[in-house]
C-alpha cells in the first residue's frame, strides 16, 4: 500500500511540470501573438465602428436636440357636442341603405360632426351627422384638416398626399400606425406630417434636417442598404458577427494594454507613432467598458429581430350588422358630458357601444360598454373584451398564417382550440411606462398577464381591436439591457440632456480609438 502511495506521488510530481510547462507556453503564445491578434481584428471592424459611433453620435441630435417642433403634436379628447349631432347612427344606417360596416366613430372636420364609419374592405366613409349625406373623398379631407391642425398651418398649399399602408425609410416600423396619410407641405421645410385618420392621431413629422438624419441613421446604424441588397436574416447574421468581432477587439486590447502594460507603455524610441499608440491605449483602456457595453447591447438587440415583429397583422374587426345595433347612439344612457366618443366591438356573439369617458379631476378616462341592443352595461367591459382579443391573437399566433387571424379564428372550433394560459390580472393603461414605453404608440390600452414561465402580457387597444404589444421576459430583458446599456436611460434622472450628452461623449470616445488605431495601422504598414 505504502509502495502504491510512493508512485502515485513520483507520478503526479512528474505531471505538475508538464502541466506548469503547458501553461507557460500558452502564455508565451499569448503574449507573442496577441497584439497581432487585435490589430488584425481590430482593422476588420474598423470601418462599421465608424458608421456606427458616427451615426448613433447623431441619435440625440435627430431625437431630441435638434427635432423640429410643431404647435400640436396630440388632440386633448374633448365631450362631443351632442348639440350639433342631429341625426343618429341608425338614421345614418337607413338614409344611406347600409347594412353592414365594421365600426363608427363621430369626427369634428370644420366644425361639422361626422359619422366616420369603416367600411367591410377596411375604407372610412364619412357622413354628416347634420343631414346624413356622405362626403366625397372624406378620409383625404379629414387627413388635410388634421395636418393643418397639427402645423397650424392654413395656408401652405399641399405638394401631394398619400395613404400608406407600409412603412418606408422615411416612415418607419417605430411608427408602428398604419395605415396612415402621408401630407407634404410646400414650405421651406419640406414638412411631411403622417396622419392616423382612424384614431385621429399623429403618426410622426419630418422636415428637410430630420429626412436626411434618418436616411444617414437608418443605412449607418441599421444597414438598411443591405437588407436591399440580400434579405434581413443576412443583414442581422452580419451585423451580429462584426459585433462579435467588435467584443473580441476590445477584449483583446484590455488584455494587451491592461495586464501587459508594463511590456507596451515604454517605446524604445519617441516619435511621433509612439505618441499616437501611447494615447491609443490610454484612451482604449479607458472606454473599453462602453465598447463592450455598445457592442454587446447592440448584438442582443439585433439577435432578436430574426423573429419579427409582426403585431401589425393581430386585428379584430369582425363586420357588424344594422341588425345588430339597434339601440339609438344618441339615446345611449351615458354621461354627455365626459363623453368624448362612442365606437362599437363584438364580443361573443352581442355588439357592444363603447361609449369613452374624458378623464376630469375627479374621475380618470374610462370605456364604459353598453349592449346595442338593449342598452344595457357590461360590467368591467374592457377586460373581458381584452381578454376574448387576447385568446383570439394567442390561438391566431399558433397557426402558420398569423395574419389570418381576424377570419380565421371566427370558424375556429373551441372544442380544438389549445387551452390559453391561466389569467392573472388586467390593468387600463392611458400613460406609457418602462415596461409599455412611448415606442408602442397606442393608447389607451388593457394590459392582460397570464401565468406562463415567460411571464406572458399581453397589450390590447379596446378602440381599434388591434394587439398593441405581446411582452414576455424575454423581452424585457432585452428592452431592459438596451435602455441602460446602449441608451443610457439609467441616467434619466439627470434629464434628458446630460444623458444623451453622456452617451455621446462615450460615442466619441470608441470613434477616437478607432481612427487612431486606423492611423496607427496605416503608418506601420508602411
């Protein structure tokens, strides 16, 4: 035993200086080779480091320091004025011989009420609440007047007009409206004002400075140009791995500069590409931990756009019949004078009014339902109409063909239908907050959480029966690590300019050590 004990110990003593010989050599490989390891990684990625800090430099400036301003940018709800409403919807109905349509809301163009009634193929109609007659062309006219309101601008005449039904360069999927009325104005500026008739809201507004900040953001930060060029997975497969390339860059140069310094700090010879490397590292070492931030931040973020974001195609408006709305809308036994307009949804197989409620000092806005037929209330409306969107959007999203989803569903078999997942809670939301940011555009909505390991919440907007946002953990984390890491949201609390001046300095530090590590390269490779 003794004797077994002895080899064991003769062998591990034999193994401890081939192991310790390894590990020397692994260093020495890493100590010979490294610097040219991160000069050649460095160099490939030199170029989209550029476009990069460049065009996300010019992110404050096209967002908020130098964003044209315009005199309106939202309408405060107001009461209708049931005054001025002389005719009801059902008198519209009958005077005009429609049997069927998808939903009405009641506008104010000139000082005029119209009913604004969505038609089966998804067209707004617009008729006089005063003598019924419907207006040619009212949707265009309803987009001109809401332009001008928002510009305040009645007398510059309009270059051309456009309905959008997808986002362009200019009007982009961060928009999230559609569709909507693309107005360009012949002013000095060039201003176009996109218009969701539909909801009477702004989409966004550009002049000639903000066009040319999103064609340069837009092909430098985001590479759209490539997408032309070959097809979104490719784009994010190579926006990924330049990142990747990016990360190993600075990790390299930490390595390098970090713990060999003493080896790299003292140039044998002063001049003037020792000066350049010297202050190469310094500034390098010191804005490594934003480079890694950015580039990682930013590599998550664009990992998550291989799935898309397809919320536009979740809709439910199911066409309605005359038949089924009966109950007069100015008979309707609501509040007058919160009232500040009424709209229609189905849920189950009975059409409900919802009448929407102004908030005042005393009550916060709300949608109360109330049956079209019997007039009577359904008790906490907009959760159960939420939550038979929700289903509908969650067995919609478990098909192939998502987009189907508003016929699709009407047929399907619940008997066959998978089981949704537990309900938990339901909030109204009429203000965005961290988790539903200014991003998602829609309100007011009803957020729905179910019990699922991903924390599933759905948001819906009870107005236009559309899905507003689908979160799960997933994507919180995401949201969370980009608002701090790549956006600097941490630091909201000293406001909104000394963030993005924060951000933009760390910006201008990584550009700093890539042109001087570009310089560098040059004058070496000489």
């Amino acid at each position: 035993m003794k004797e077994t004990s002895v080899s064991f110990q003769k062998a591990a003593e034999s193994v401890q200086p081939a192991t310790e010989g390894a590990t020397q050599r692994i260093q020495q490989t890493i100590k010979r080779n490294i610097y040219r390891w991160h000069r050649i990684i460095g160099i490939i990625t030199i170029i989209p480091v550029i476009c990069w800090t460049v065009s996300g430099s010019m992110h404050p400036f096209m967002a908020h320091w130098f964003k044209p301003a315009i005199p309106h940018e939202f309408i405060v709800p107001t009461p209708l004025p049931k005054d001025k409403i002389i005719l009801s919807l059902q008198d519209i109905l009958a005077k005009n011989n429609i049997r069927s349509f998808r939903n009405v809301r009641i506008v104010m163009m000139e000082d005029t009420p119209y009913y604004q009634l969505k038609n089966e193929v998804y067209n707004l109609d617009y008729y006089s609440a005063i003598d019924g007659t419907r207006l040619p062309d009212g949707d265009r006219h309803y987009a001109e007047s809401l332009a001008r309101y928002f510009l305040a601008d009645s007398v510059s005449k309009i270059a051309w007009m456009e309905k959008i039904t997808e986002f362009t360069p200019q009007y982009r999927y961060v928009n999230r409206l559609l569709p909507v009325w693309q107005v360009s104005f012949e002013r000095d500026d060039n201003m176009d004002v996109y218009i969701d008739t539909e909801q009477t809201r702004l989409g966004t507004f550009n002049n000639n400075q903000r066009k040319v900040f999103l064609w340069i953001f837009g092909n430098f930060h985001n590479w759209e140009w490539l997408s032309n060029m070959t097809n979104n997975w490719l784009r994010i497969t190579i926006m990924i791995v330049l990142l990747i390339v990016i990360i190993s860059s600075a990790v390299s140069g930490v390595v390098v500069y970090g713990f060999f310094w003493k080896r790299f700090s003292k140039p044998a010879v002063e001049n003037r590409t020792s000066y350049l490397r010297r202050h190469h590292r310094k500034i390098g070492v010191a804005v490594s931990f934003v480079t890694l931030t950015f580039a990682v931040s930013g590599a998550y973020h664009a990992s998550m756009k291989y799935t898309p974001d397809d919320r536009q195609e979740y809709i439910h408006q199911p066409v309605l019949l005359s038949n089924e709305v009966t109950t007069s809308s100015l008979a309707l036994p609501v509040n007058w004078e919160r009232v500040s307009n009424i709209a229609l949804a189905k849920i189950g197989k009975e059409v409900f009014y919802q009448a929407f409620y102004t908030r005042t000092e005393d009550e916060p806005s709300d949608i109360m339902y109330l049956n079209a037929i019997t007039g009577g209330q359904l008790r906490d409306g907009n959760i159960v109409y939420a939550r038979q969107l929700a289903k509908k959007f969650f067995l919609a999203s478990l098909t192939s063909n998502p987009p189907a989803c508003c016929e699709v569903m009407e047929s399907y078999q619940e008997a066959n239908a998978p089981a949704m997942p537990a309900f938990q809670q339901a909030a109204f939301l009429t203000a965005f907050n961290r988790e539903y940011g200014f991003v998602n555009k829609r309100l007011p909505v009803v957020k729905l959480d179910y019990n699922t390991p991903q924390h599933l919440s759905y948001y819906i907007e009870p107005a236009t029966g559309r899905l507003a946002a689908r979160i799960e953990d997933s994507d919180r984390n995401e949201g969370y690590t980009f608002a701090v890491f790549h956006k600097y949201l941490f630091m909201d609390w000293a406001g909104k300019n000394v963030r993005d001046g924060v951000m933009l300095f760390a910006a201008l530090g990584v550009l700093t050590v890539s042109v001087l590590g570009l310089i560098l390269f040059v004058r070496t490779a000489r």
